[in-house]
C-alpha cells in the first residue's frame, strides 16, 4: 500500500475526529470544555495535570477536577441526557495490515 495514500487516509480520519470532538465539546461550558482540552492534551498539546490546569486558569485544583468531572458526564450523556459522545473517547480500530490476520478472527488450526 501507498505511504501517501496511508498518510492522507489518517489526516483524513484525525480532521474528521477533531471536528466531532470539537461539536462534543460545543455542548460543555466554556470553562468545561477548556478544562477537557488541557487536562486530555488535545491538538497535539501536552496533557496538563490539575495543579497545572488551576494555575493557568486561576482556580483552585478542586475546581478543575469539578469542571472535568462534570463536562466528562455530560460528555457520556450527550445534549439530550442519554448516551452521549463516549465513543469519541474510545481509541480508533486498526485495520490488519497486508499478510495479518484481524485480531477477532481465530485461526482453526
């Protein structure tokens, strides 16, 4: 397979990813969905811990940790209290690469 045509099937996949990430984060308050992009290190930024993430903000750590915890559950839940955007939080499947058997299939020898 083509380097290229990988490379451009990924940043293809990382744009989409970013944009339904960041429609996630559009339903958080702003200070929820800031907390959530430091605290993670989304856009290719260093995760940031909660005494770090209260000194940039100018809050107390335990105000962070409330802002994670509550924007992470409505995250779960989504905009209508159900289910929400977890999956967006769920690592991205792998395709088996040429000559690999995908992990799920078991060989019956």
């Amino acid at each position: 397979m083509d380097d290229g045509l990988v490379d451009g099937e990924d940043r293809a996949y990382q744009e989409q990813l970013d944009a339904e990430i960041e429609a996630a984060l559009a339903t958080l308050s702003d200070q929820e969905a800031e907390v959530v992009r430091l605290y993670f290190g989304l856009y290719d930024k260093p995760p940031l811990s909660l005494e770090e993430l209260a000194a940039e903000l100018a809050v107390t750590p335990e105000q962070v940790r409330q802002l994670k915890n509550s924007g992470l559950d409505r995250l779960r839940r989504g905009p209508d209290g159900h289910a929400g955007s977890a999956a967006l939080l769920r690592p991205r499947p792998t395709a088996p690469r040429a000559g690999e058997e995908h992990r799920s299939h078991r060989s019956n020898s």
